[in-house]
C-alpha cells in the first residue's frame, strides 16, 4: 500500500444554472504553461492524494493550491455602472456586486460575468505583474556586466535632483548600486534612481519612468506603492513580508528590553546613590528613574554608574572609557555624550572628567557644558 499525490488544472465553464468545471493531469503549477480548453473562463491548480493497494486504487483527499485565474478583463463595480448603468439587462449583475459585496468580475470573452474573490486576478494580470518582475531582473542582469565602467545616473535626494557620472561598482537586485563611493538605492527612502547611462556608448542601461518629479517618499507604504509600478507585486509582497517580520522582531526585542530595564530600575537607583556627590542625590533618584524605562536609555544609567566606580578604582578617564563605552556596553556617540554629560554633574570628579572629554574634540577648558559627539557639525575645509 503506498500513497501518492497528482497535481490537476481544474478549468471552469459556464453553465446554464452554475458554473462547470473539468480537470487535467499536469506536471507544474506555471499559469502561463496552462493550455486554455475551448470555451473555458478560468482555472485553478488543485491536487489529489490517492492511496494504491496493489490493482486498486481509492481516491483521497482534494486540495486547491491556488487561486481563480480568469480569461478576461477585470471590472470594479463602478466600471459596470459606467458601461452598463443605462442597460436592463444588467440591472441583476449591478445589483448583485452591490448587496452581495462584490468588489470585481470578471468580464470573459463569451460575455458573460465572473465574480472575483480578492486573492483571484485575471490571466492577463497574473502575466503582467511576473513581467514587470523579470524585466527588472534583465535590467539588473545587463546593470552587472558593467561594473567597472563609468556610468551616469539621474535621480532624486529628498526632492533635489542628484546627477553624477563615476565607476559602477556594485548591483545588489531590485536593492540599490554602488556608483564611485555613492550607494544609491533604485526605490528607497527619499531618494530614487531615474536612470543609468553607460558613458562609453550611451546605452541606457537602467530606467524607471514611475519615478515622479521631485521623488521625496518616506512612508515604507508609499515606497512600496512606487516599487509595485517598476518590479511588480511578488517580489515588493516579499520585501514587504520580510519588513513586517523585522519590525515585529525588532518590537519584541524592545519591549523584552524595556521590561528587563525597569526590573533594574531600584537596583541602578540605590547603585547610584553610594557613588554621585552627595549634593546630587535627589537628582540622582529622578535621573535614574527617568532613564530606566526603556532599553536604550537604561544603558546610559549602567555607564555612569560603572564609569563612577571606575573613577573610585582610580583607572584613568581614558582606560575607564575604552573599558566601559568599549568593552562593556558598546554605546553610540549620542549614548557616550549624554553619559559624559551626566558624569560632569554626579560624579565626585565630574568636573575635571568634564573638561578631559571636553579637551578630545578641541573645546578649551573654560568652556562650558559638555560635547556630544554624535551632534558635531563639521565644517568643510577651506
């Protein structure tokens, strides 16, 4: 006794009550392969189990694997209105997408009407969106074979138009390129590539004609909305299902961040509390409090503290930086400014860690307040 699957093209007719099907064998699921039987509207693939005992065999289980592709054009309800609004004879049709919640038809070549489900798309539909992903893919394809040369390139940055001409060194599909040191994305935020130009030939090698006067998008939706018109809608579903998936992962590792950071709370404000000037004990406490709601800022809290005990140990500024900012906690430059910052005011030797961090970026000691790196503005040079 064995168990085995055959896959079928189920094809759909019209009937004179309801509609009829029939099915063939077939060895893919490729809509575009599927030969169309003579007065068909439709079909969809679905597959059978089937258990053979020796000379019997008994059928099993029927799955359909997916969905309606019709052989004609799609039609909303409000297009129905528009061609046969002022025609009797559709008056059943109109009334039945409206109070049956029929959002589209499909109109076939014998005439007649189609109810269409959301997942459901016409053939024509279906051959559209897989062209709009595989000529992208001979863009990119051809794109490649040039990397090396010298291209230009039209686009946008936040609005401004961005044209430069340097070496394609990099193609990273339906992504962005890497031109001279620029990476530009093709479709990203803020900014996109109209065009790429081989300057040897002239051959234009990339072109996105969707790309709007003045692109500025920044929305993931609207962005997304833009890549559908370039590469179609399989492979932007992919990127969108992958973005979801990242930013859920990313919540719950922020909220497990959050919670492990005000389980710590007390124990970072009493920590805190043996080793800042006296004087500032009360401001500790709220300090403390405030920062440690959330897993970012409660890093800043851990730094002061360890800093401060490395001040007790009697370790330099510059071996208690690499240790802690470094080694221990890893922070950004905005986490190890607003941590040099708070060290100036709590800790006992605060005022003197304030102008060594200070003096690293070049600001003398009768300067006040403290310098946050990651908020420096650099001035190009004359």
């Amino acid at each position: 006794m064995e168990k085995t699957t055959k896959k079928y093209v189920e094809y759909l007719y019209p009937g004179l009550i309801v509609s009829e099907t029939s099915r063939s064998e077939i060895e893919h699921n490729d809509p575009e392969k599927v030969e169309i039987k003579e007065h068909c509207v439709g079909f969809r693939f679905i597959e059978q189990d089937f258990v053979i005992d020796g000379k019997e065999q008994y059928d099993g289980k029927t799955r359909v694997t997916s969905n309606w592709f019709f052989i004609g054009k799609r039609l909303t309800l409000d297009e129905v209105k528009k061609l046969y609004g002022n025609d009797p004879s559709k008056r059943t049709l109109i009334d039945n997408m409206k109070f049956n919640d029929i959002k589209s038809v499909c109109m076939t070549q014998f005439g007649n009407f189609m109810p269409m489900q959301d997942e459901d798309m016409t053939l024509d539909e279906y051959i559209a969106k897989h062209n709009k992903e595989q000529n992208a893919i001979k863009m990119f394809e051809n794109l490649k074979k040039h990397i090396g040369e010298k291209v230009s390139y039209k686009a946008w940055w936040y609005g401004s138009p961005e044209n430069g001409s340097d070496i394609l060194k990099s193609v990273s599909y339906f992504s962005n390129v890497q031109i001279g040191c620029m990476g530009i994305p093709f479709v990203g935020y803020g900014s996109a590539i109209s065009s790429i130009i081989l300057d040897e030939t002239g051959e234009e090698l990339y072109s996105n004609p969707y790309i709007e006067y003045g692109y500025d998008r920044r929305r993931a939706e609207d962005m997304e909305e833009s890549r559908r018109k370039i590469f179609g809608d399989i492979i932007v579903d992919k990127q969108r299902d992958r973005r979801i998936k990242a930013e859920n992962l990313r919540k719950q590792e922020m909220e497990k961040a959050d919670l492990e950071a005000k389980k710590m709370k007390y124990q970072l404000m009493k920590e805190g509390l043996t080793l800042v000037k006296p004087e500032t004990a009360e401001e500790w406490l709220q300090f403390a409090d405030n920062n440690s709601n959330d897993g970012y800022s409660v890093f800043v809290v851990k730094a002061v503290i360890s800093m401060m005990k490395k001040f007790e140990e009697g370790i330099s500024f510059a071996d208690a930086e690499h240790q802690v900012y470094g080694e221990e906690l890893g922070l950004s430059g905005f986490m190890a400014g607003a941590t040099a910052n708070a060290l100036s005011h709590f800790a006992k030797n605060g005022e003197e860690y304030r102008k060594y961090w200070n003096k690293q970026y070049g600001v003398s000691e009768e300067e006040k307040g403290t310098v946050n790196p990651a908020v420096l503005s650099l001035k190009p040079s004359k």
